[in-house]
C-alpha cells in the first residue's frame, strides 16, 4: 500500500453511489454505470465480477488475511490492486472492516479524457479501450501504487452515473474454483463488455 493512501474509516455513502458496507455480490450489480474517475480520465463501469472472500473460494481472502489482501479486509471504499501475468487489476473493498469482500471491476466506458486513454492504449478501437481488468486499469492510469486508494479522492473517485437498461449475470471468466457462481454481471447493451472465457479446469 503507497504511503498516504487509505487514511478514511468508513465509508460514506453518496447519491446515485451504492452503500459498500454490504457484501460484495449485493454491491457489484450496483456498481454498473457508475462512473470511476482519475485524475485525467473517466469511465463508465460496465461490467463487474463478486469475490466474497472467506466464503468465496475463488477470492484473494479465501485462506484470511496477508500483506497482499489487508485492503480486502476493510474499511469499504478503498481500492485493492493487484497484479496478474503483469497486468494490473482493480477492486472496490466492501463490507465492514475485518470482513474482506471486492468487486473486481472488469470493462468500462471511456467518458472523459479520451486523448489521455488512446495515448495509454494506442492503435486500439474506442470500445475496447477499458475492456478487460488490465485495460482498465491501463486506461485510467490505475497501478499497483495505487493499491489503498481511497474512493473518495483525489486519486480515484467513484461517482453516480447512468444504471444499465438491461443487466445481464453469468459466471465468472477464467476462474477455476467456484467456476459456476454466475456472480459476473454486466450492461447487456454496452459493446465494452469483455467476452467469456470458461478456465479450462473449472470445477463449479
């Protein structure tokens, strides 16, 4: 966790945002069409996946808490970031402190700052710009120093926006423990969504 960051206790709740003081798969349906901001760029969030940490197998948390997870683990309204095959990954921390809970935020849509995104992502089409975990996190600037960022700013912040008209659910991409828990969900009509990959040995 970077020096400075996750200075807040709690998290407090702000109009058209989701109260994340409840578990993760009550707050990741939520989270779509919120907008997530940094400080040269912003998006709309389009697609999400739960990770319910002691009861998730699936989740960073699963066997309790360590160095890398401690965020997971509270207060809510931080970001964990974490890194995989190289790429950074975002989550908004949920529940109450000491209970760990996420959502890992999977795709956006660009809205603000676009230059600044295609300078992070050249030669890549406007759709697929914050389409993926790591290109989302690329496209907003988001790295592992970021990890504890408060959701409140000024580093990131999280705001109200537009809730899909039509939400879809289905199971997670790529997971092999818990591979069946259809806690993906994402705005059926946005062209950022990322496309489903079942792991190849998936035990549900």
């Amino acid at each position: 966790m970077s020096p400075g960051l996750r200075v807040g206790t709690g998290w407090d709740a702000r109009p058209g945002v989701p109260d994340l003081n409840r578990s993760a798969l009550e707050v990741a349906p939520l989270l779509l069409g919120c907008v997530l901001r940094t400080p040269d760029a912003a998006v709309r969030i389009v697609e999400v996946e739960a990770y319910d940490g002691a009861l998730d197998p699936a989740s960073h948390a699963f066997r309790g808490p360590t160095r890398r997870n401690a965020v997971m683990f509270g207060p809510p309204g931080f970001l964990y970031v974490y890194s995989l095959h190289g790429h950074s990954c975002l989550n908004v921390a949920c529940r109450e402190p000491g209970v760990a809970s996420a959502v890992l935020l999977r795709a956006g849509e660009v809205i603000e700052g676009l230059d600044a995104v295609r300078a992070r992502r050249p030669g890549v089409s406007d759709a697929a710009l914050a389409r993926g975990p790591g290109n989302l996190c690329r496209a907003l600037g988001i790295t592992l120093a970021d990890n504890g960022a408060d959701l409140a700013g000024p580093r990131a912040r999280l705001e109200a926006g537009s809730p899909p008209l039509a939400l879809a659910s289905g199971p997670r991409v790529n997971v092999s423990s818990a591979g069946g828990r259809e806690w993906r969900f994402w705005d059926a009509d946005s062209a950022s969504v990322s496309a489903f990959k079942r792991h190849p040995r998936a035990v549900d």
